[in-house]
C-alpha cells in the first residue's frame, strides 16, 4: 500500500531521478540470472555468470558464452510490467530520468526512450570484428556473422569491461538534476552503479522500494513490500 508521506514526496519533487535493477523486471517473467537454475547445468561446468558474463569468457571460450547468454538472458515475450510503465510515463512527461542495470529492453518497450541503460542492451547486437549492427534475431540463429565470420555480441557491458562513457555522462546528469532520487528493485551492490548516488544534490531526497534495505546511506523514506503494488498506487 502507497503511503500518504511516499506519495507526498512524489508529488513534491520537481525532478525524479529512478534507479532500477533486476527487481522491476522480474514480475515480467524476467529470472535474475544470478539465480536461474539452469545456470548450475553441466554444460556450464557450475561456472560463476560473473565468469560466463565476462570479457575473458567472451574472449576465450566464445561458444560457452554464446550458449549461456541465448539460454538464460534472452526473454524475447516478456512484457513491460506497471513499474516499467508508470516510470516510461514519468519519464517521458520530462518529470524523472530513469537509469536501468536491466539489459532487457522493457524500458523502451514501455515507450521509454530516454532511459539510461547503464550496462547497455541485449537487443543491439555487434560483430566484433567489424563493428557492424547485426539483427538479435539473427545472433539467435548464429553467433557468427554472415559477411565475416566475426563472433557477434550483445552490446551489454560484460564484467572486466568499463561502463561507456555517455551513459556515465547522461547517468552523472540525471543523479545531479533530481531532488528525489528513487531506487527500485535492486540490492545496490554492484559498483560504479550504486557509486552514482554520490554525485546526488546534498538535500536530494531519497526513496528506497526494495523488499531488503540496501547499503545507501541517508534513506528519506523505504518501502518494503513489493514494488509492483507500489507503483500500482502511485499517482501522477
Ligand atoms: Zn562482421
């Protein structure tokens, strides 16, 4: 249930700046992938995704990553739920930012196109020899392309890779226009992102909808139960 106080502090602010992570794309359907059992399977010999998600992995065993990105990333009928909604509303009034760690494209599916995707997007794919855009609908069918033979990839930000420099750019700018900053869905432990608060205005307000609190700070206001009935109540 929103409370009076929450609801207060939306209708307040001037700029909402939101910060999402796995947990608003979960009531899509969307596994956190670091908890798919599929994962422990013996195709990937129990490899950590901090491995099979990596530069190094990508690099070195490119079928493995291949195999293991198609298989547990890719959720091409998921549908934008009333968290990616309300936000994309939000958004595109000129009232809030958004910045996503989610790779999954329901932002912009929700009518988003000013989110941030701070470790980019699942469904721009690349060939990393020439740097040609390729269809994911093809990288389905093949992690070859076509022309070259290049290994195609995701345009995601693989661990040991660093966060491009527009989308720290854009993310730094929205942290600094907001006077509410509102994180959801995320336990707030993977850095530079969670970094990204520090360049908040020092009277931003902050506002937490996640179902454990989260190492953050000064928390104005936390929300506990499930954020899909919070965004549900939220009005405006
Ligand atoms: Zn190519």
């Amino acid at each position: 249930m929103m409370t009076e106080n929450l609801q207060t502090l939306f209708d307040q602010a001037q700029h909402i700046t939101f910060m999402t992570g796995a947990g608003v794309s979960t009531a899509s359907g969307i596994p956190d992938y670091r908890s798919k059992s599929g994962l422990y399977s013996a195709k990937f010999k129990g490899l950590p995704p901090e491995y099979l998600l990596s530069h190094d992995c990508f690099v070195q065993q490119p079928e493995m990553f291949y195999d293991f990105v198609k298989e547990n990333l890719y959720f091409p009928d998921a549908k934008p739920n009333v968290i990616h909604e309300k936000i994309a509303a939000l958004c595109q009034s000129g009232r809030a930012s958004l910045i996503t760690q989610n790779i999954d494209n329901l932002d912009r599916t929700a009518g988003n196109d000013q989110v941030v995707e701070f470790h980019g997007n699942l469904y721009r794919c690349y060939c990393s020899k020439d740097g040609e855009q390729v269809d994911w609908h093809d990288y389905m069918k093949s992690m070859y392309h076509d022309t070259d033979h290049g290994i195609i990839r995701p345009d995601i930000v693989l661990y040991g890779e660093s966060i491009s420099e527009s989308a720290l750019q854009r993310s730094m700018a929205a942290i600094e226009a907001a006077d509410l900053l509102v994180i959801v869905g995320t336990s707030f432990k993977v850095y530079p992102f969670a970094g990204l608060i520090n360049y908040r205005q020092p009277n931003a307000k902050l506002v937490v909808v996640n179902n454990e609190p989260i190492p953050a700070g000064s928390v104005t206001a936390q929300y506990s139960g499930d954020a899909e009935t919070f965004f549900a109540g939220l009005k405006g």
